[in-house]
C-alpha cells in the first residue's frame, strides 16, 4: 500500500480531528463548530477559504503551477438525529445527536489530504476541498449549487467518497455508472366522509380504498417497471382515524412514502404510476384523493472519465484491493446535485466489518479511524493524477 510519509506521520492528529468531531456531532446546516475547525485548519495550512454558501458550507481553494485544469472534492460533515449507544472514549456530548455515518472521518480525510497537497504541492492546477452541509436529507448540496457554488468555484471534475461497512479498510470501490439511486418521497391523502363504524354504507370509506391502495403498490415495480430496471416504492407512513374512537370510519387517510430509481425515465415512471394507481383507487370507492410527488435527490451516476481517473488514483495506492464491480446502494446521496454541474465519481473507501452488525444509521456505528491514511493517500494521488505537474 502506498501512503506517503508524510501522511503517515499526520494519522495522530487526523485521528484527534475526526474524535473530537465525532464527539461534537451537528446536524446539517447547524454545523458551525464543525466547519469552523474545517476553516481554521485550511486557513493555517494557507489554503484560500470561502465561507457561507449552504449556510455552514466551506470551500477551500488551492492554487499550484500553471495548470488550467480545476477539480473539487467534496466531504460531508453532518450528523444524524439520534442517540450514540455505545460507550467509547469519544463518544457523542450531544443528546439525541450522532456521527452515525462516518461523516467525521469524510472530513478528517479532506482535511489531511488539503494539508498534504498544500505542504507538497505535487500538482498543477487548481483543487476546491467542498466541505457540505446537510446531506443527510436536508438538501446541503442543492443549496449550496443553488447559491453559486459551482460560479463561483467552476470546476472540470468533481469527486465524492464514502465509507463502506464490510470492505477492509485497504479497500476501495471504483465502478462506473449508477451507484446511488434517486430519493423521492410521495404523499398522498384519500378524502371520503366519515361515518359511524356500524353504519358504513352512509358513509364513504376512505380506509378501505388505503387498503387496496397499499395491496396494489407493489405490482408497479413488479408489473409495470422493466424488470432489468431496478426500483423500489414503500409505503413508510399511514395515518387514519383515532384508536380511541374504534366506532368512527375517518374522513380522511394519509399515506407516505419513498421511491427509488437509477435512471431518469424509470423515476418518471415511478412518479406517474403511483398517481394513476391513487387517483384509479379513489375513482374505484368514489372519493377524492390528494396526490404529491417531491423530487428529493436525484441519482448519482459515475461519469465514464472521472472513474478512470478515480480508479488510476485508487490503484497506485490500493493496487490489487481495488474493486472494479460493486453493487450500487438504493440509498441516496446529494452529491448528485454536484455531479449534474461536473462530471464526477463516488467511490466507496472500506470501513472494515461491520462490528456487532452496526452498519450506516445504527446507533452503535462508528467511522474506522485505520481508514484514514488510506482515504487522505487516495485523494492526494488523485489530485496529482488529474493535475499533473507536466499539464
């Protein structure tokens, strides 16, 4: 494994870093400690920094040789709403608060390899550290290329990393195409009249239709969808009546939940079918139906040029524990939003087993600092790769 010296002799205090924020988790736009620390650590490595977009977003701006070519490199630093169970050293300071996705460690790993390249400067050209806000679910990165993150820092190239649970921490996943799938969320609301439970036909039930609703839902993935297309629609939430009134049929039903895509025609299909699917219940049982389809996150689909550069870099530090086939997650990422201003790559960096069964959003997770080095080596070859002194 490749990991230069001068990494290795950063692990300790890169270690430090991702504890303390470990233990001073934010949730997404919260984040000031967070990127104040991110911002006081560019600045005193002399890397130019821009401060506010996103809110509590930083951009870090490195400059070296005469290169033209510009990349960014994206970070995320949020937390998640939820109580940190396992005891360790470092544990959550925050009720009700976690770094329950490695977040932490994705900034720790940005900030050694922004520390590196502006020690070294083995490069020539221009590299933007992004380091996001909000991306768990709150739009960070929408916001932020809503307010002119990508006018302000134009970039030929934008890469994103996670960790990964169940791949050794000297492993790294580079595949080209979908890898994160949409994130959209539906809602709907089927209206009838409400009625005494003893005398339903009086009344018009609006319980009834959920349930035909709900038995239907999945013959859209399973008979309308192409089958080599994969797509996922789940009801998440239902809401109807009062269990203290078991003698009353409710006006009214509400149903919630998310849809999941690779590629765009299959998410317009997604959108259509459940909307003809509720509006052809209503008309069934003759009420009134409610019916919204928000487009959350799109998905993130590897651009065929940046994975090559990523999976360059990822071998000449990872050489033979790179993984060229990986299966894509139905988990969404905002990244994308970057990646639709850029061509861009995520990659998946292990995190080694998955300790207790504690995966991404479990309680007990925990980011695996022995990552570290080789995420900071992995960024750094990139840029050296991409922005080649001889450019």
């Amino acid at each position: 494994m490749n990991i230069p010296v001068r990494i290795k002799d950063d692990l300790v205090f890169l270690t430090s870093v991702r504890r303390d924020l470990h233990a001073h988790p934010e949730l997404g736009f919260e984040e000031e400690r967070t990127s104040g620390i991110v911002a006081e650590l560019l600045e005193e490595a002399g890397i130019k920094v821009h401060r506010g977009l996103g809110g509590t977003g930083v951009v870090g701006t490195l400059q070296a040789g005469s290169g033209t070519r510009v990349i960014g490199l994206r970070a995320d630093m949020d937390a998640l709403a939820m109580p940190e169970i396992a005891e360790r050293s470092y544990k959550s300071t925050v009720a009700g608060k976690m770094h329950a996705c490695g977040h932490d460690g994705h900034t720790a790993m940005l900030l050694g390899a922004a520390r590196h390249l502006a020690a070294v400067k083995g490069f020539s050209g221009t590299v933007h550290f992004i380091f996001q806000p909000a991306e768990e679910g709150r739009g960070g990165a929408r916001r932020m290329v809503e307010e002119g993150l990508f006018e302000l820092f134009p970039c030929d190239a934008v890469y994103g990393l996670h960790n990964m649970p169940g791949l050794a921490v000297d492993e790294i996943a580079v595949v080209e195409g979908p890898q994160l799938a949409s994130s959209d969320s539906w809602r709907i609301t089927f209206r009838g009249t409400g009625t005494h439970g003893a005398k339903p036909h009086l009344g018009r039930d609006p319980i009834t239709a959920a349930g035909t609703f709900l038995a239907s839902l999945q013959t859209i993935v399973g008979r309308v969808v192409d089958p080599l297309q994969p797509a996922v629609v789940s009801a998440c939430s239902l809401r109807a009546g009062d269990p203290k009134a078991l003698n009353v049929i409710p006006d009214t039903v509400e149903i919630g939940g998310t849809a999941r895509a690779y590629c765009a025609n299959v998410r317009d299909q997604l959108e259509a079918e459940i909307g003809r699917l509720a509006q052809g219940t209503a008309a069934m049982y003759g009420i009134a139906v409610d019916y919204q389809f928000e487009r959350r996150i799109p998905p993130v689909v590897n651009d065929a040029y940046a994975t090559q550069q990523a999976l360059a870099a990822a071998r000449a530090v990872l050489g033979e524990k790179v993984r060229t086939s990986f299966p894509p997650s139905t988990a969404g990422d905002d990244f994308a939003f970057f990646a639709q201003n850029a061509p861009g790559c995520y990659v998946w960096l292990g995190n080694g087993p998955a300790v207790d069964g504690a995966l991404h959003h479990n309680t007990a997770y925990d980011f695996n600092d022995a990552a570290i080095g080789y995420g900071v080596a992995y960024w750094v070859k990139l840029v050296e790769q991409e922005l080649t002194s001889a450019a």
